[in-house]
C-alpha cells in the first residue's frame, strides 16, 4: 500500500506491474487475509501497529475487490483496468499530436514486437498498450524465479520499456496540466 501510494505518483508504468504483482500474491497467499497477515503483513517490522492495521485493511479491500470482480484465480481488478484505459487514450493523443515525434519513433520502434507478442497468441483482444505490460510482467516473473531470458526478448522489453517509461512521464505531465497536446 505504501509503496503502490509512491509508485502511483511517480511512475505509473511500475505503479500498474507493482498492481499485478500484488493481485498475484494474494492468490498465492489463497486470497486468505490470515496468510496474508502472516507472510506479507508480519514482514514488515518497522511498521507501527496502526500502519500494519491500514495495510491489512488495504489488503481486506482487494481481497473483496478481487472477489466481488471474479478475479480470484485471474485477471486484473478494473482499477487497474482503467490505467490501461487511461494510458491508452493519452498514448494516442500523443500519437496525433505533432508536438510528439520522439513518442512517436519510440511507439514505431516498438510496434513489430508488439505486432510479434499479440500473433504469438499474447491477448489478441486487448490494447497494445496491456501487450507491452503483459510483456514486462512476464520478463519480472521470469527474473524472480531466476529463470533464462532470451536476448531478443531482452531487446523487445528493452524497446517497450522505453516507450512505456516515455508514457508515464507523460501521464505526470498530463496529471499536472502541464501536457500541450494541441
């Protein structure tokens, strides 16, 4: 919570993959609060009783979330949902505005590997945008369990880092009112 709290107003790319993570480890922890107290909560010693009580409440709540959506066993919780949605508009109001070649060159320089990615069978239906995260999400899943990452899917993540972190730059601007678009 405290970090997802900092992470939502500096960057909104690792913000939404902190996001995943945690949803995947409340379904590791069973989606049970008592788990969760024990092997997250119970982690953090320098937490205050009262800042370990805000956490599992925080935790309480995307448990109900998580439920009451249907994402128990997978998918994402609509709040994480609606920063694709959101990041996705201003990515293609950056891509019609002129004032953006550099964004621009970034999204064509990573457009054949997301291309690559959705025909490899990676959510056909979903936005671009989600493709380039799944693929992130899987290279961090892949890194934690020490497993071997490919050079040319380093490269792809590589390219769609960068035009992700272009887009969460942006997304402050934006946030600030300080994005001319026009």
């Amino acid at each position: 919570m405290y970090i997802s709290r900092q992470l939502k107003q500096q960057n909104i790319a690792e913000y939404l993959l902190y996001m995943w993570q945690v949803e995947d480890l409340v379904r590791a922890n069973g989606c049970d609060l008592e788990k969760i107290k024990h092997n997250v909560v119970d982690a953090y010693p320098s937490l205050t009783a009262e800042q370990k009580k805000e956490l599992v409440q925080w935790y309480e709540d995307l448990i109900g979330m998580m439920h009451d959506e249907g994402v128990m066993q997978k998918g994402h919780l609509q709040i994480n949902k609606n920063i694709i949605v959101w990041l996705t508009d201003l990515h293609l109001r950056l891509l019609r505005s002129p004032k953006f070649p550099y964004y621009s060159a970034a999204y064509y320089k990573a457009l054949p590997f997301i291309v690559e990615l959705r025909a490899k069978g990676a959510g056909k239906d979903v936005p671009e945008l989600e493709t380039c995260f799944d693929a992130m999400y899987g290279v961090l899943m892949l890194k934690l369990q020490k497993k071997e990452i490919s050079e040319g899917t380093r490269k792809a993540v590589q390219v769609i880092g960068d035009l992700l972190a272009m887009l969460a730059g942006y997304y402050i601007k934006d946030k600030k009112g300080e994005l001319d678009l026009e």
